[in-house]
C-alpha cells in the first residue's frame, strides 16, 4: 500500500480542493496480452458505486517515485458496478506507471482519484466515426467502439511496436495500423492521405500531446469536420 507520507504535490492539492473522489483498487489478476501490453483486474474499492458510466471514462491513478507520488489517466476496462470489479490495459514502456503495473501482484494496492473524465455519445447521430489512437488509448477507442454499435467506423492505430498490431480491437471496423516514425508524423501523413469529405462525422483523438494537436488540425480542415464535432485529448507527452 502506498505510504501516506508521500506527496502528490501540486496537482494532488488541486484535486483535494476540487473534492476530487478518492479509492484504493486492489490487484486480482494478470494477463500479459503481449509482450509489452499488460491487463491488471482490480477489487474497484467501491468506486463505481453510485456513479454513471460512460464510453472513454478514465480515472487518475497515483504511482510512487521516491517519496512523490505521480498521476497517470487510464481508462477503466470492463467496469462491474455490481461486481465492483475493474481492469485496467497498460501499454508496456519505461516510466513509472509501467514499473508498477510489470511488478504488481495479487493482493497489491493502488490509490486513484475520480475527477475530470466525461464524454456523452454525440447527438443527433453522426454519419460516422473517424477514431484516431495508440496503444495507450487503444481501451478508450474499444470502449468507443462498442458504445457506437454499428455506426461506421475509420480507425487509425499508431503501433510502438511489431506486436501491437495484434491487439485486440472490440468490433468489426477498418483499422489501419501505422508505425511510429519522426514522433508521429507517420499518423498524421496516414491519416490525411486517407481523408475524406467527413462532414457529417465525429472525430476522436487520443495521441501524445503534438500529434493529437496535428491530427485535430487534419479532421478540421481537410476531413472538413466541425469543431464542434471533435473530441481531442492528449493521453501522454511526447
């Protein structure tokens, strides 16, 4: 269990003021999806009780480093209020969220924080979805995807590596996975040359911070999505 002398400094002060909800989920399990993509269930420590779910609902989890703590968003996976059971998907990689997921076993605790995270389908229904992501965000886009049903679906997938390509996607829709190059470039070229006049479509984005930006750039202006229309969000910092 993390030691409550451990600071979370500035933006743990803020979520204290903001009354941010505090949990501590506890580890049951392990599934090494792949060599660097790791699933961890959790006892959800009451945390969804009384409170709705939505498709991309993320909570904030507290990782130790030193005598600091840090936060890291990540998505919930299969979410069973009445279970009150949870997994998380970690995409494997060297930073400190990853040390703790690779090394967490049964019986091992984690504290989190509920506070930030929301996201309504739109309304009316859109034409269809134009869904762009990586591993990291790879369990919003599934929860994305099955929340949408049969709606049509244009994914693009930016791998780190070979095997990412094999990661489970939740429904039956075009995917393209694409390498990361020149710090996802090689995303932003894939999905312009792939544009199409998706007026009437939603786009979602969830990259690192600089690609997310270019990608939302692309649906506005050459997939001629409205701004409105768009949901940008950068998962990590490059």
């Amino acid at each position: 269990m993390t030691e409550t002398k451990q600071s979370r400094g500035f933006a743990g002060a803020v979520l204290k003021l903001l009354r941010a909800g505090d949990y501590e989920l506890t580890v049951t399990g392990r599934t090494q999806i792949s060599p660097h993509y790791l699933r961890l269930s959790f006892a959800a420590g009451g945390l969804l009780e009384e409170r709705s779910l939505h498709p991309t609902q993320w909570i904030r989890m507290w990782f130790s480093d030193g005598d600091k703590l840090h936060q890291r968003g990540y998505t919930l996976v299969n979410p069973d209020p009445v279970a009150d059971t949870v997994d998380i998907e970690f995409a494997l990689h060297d930073g400190v969220a990853s040390r703790w997921a690779e090394q967490a076993q049964p019986g091992d605790t984690i504290e989190v924080t509920v506070l930030g995270s929301n996201f309504a389908l739109p309304e009316p229904r859109p034409a269809g979805y134009v869904i762009i992501g990586d591993t990291a965000s790879l369990p919003a886009i599934n929860s994305l995807l099955a929340a949408i049903g049969d709606a049509p679906a244009r994914v693009f997938l930016e791998a780190a590596h070979d095997d990412d390509k094999h990661l489970p996607v939740t429904r039956d829709a075009e995917v393209t996975w694409v390498d990361r190059r020149d710090a996802g470039a090689a995303l932003v070229q894939t999905v312009e040359a792939a544009a199409f006049d998706a007026a009437d479509h939603f786009g979602w984005v969830a990259c690192d911070n600089r690609t997310t930006r270019a990608v939302a750039k692309v649906l506005r202006e050459t997939y001629k999505i409205p701004r409105k229309s768009i949901k940008a969000q950068a998962y990590w910092v490059a």
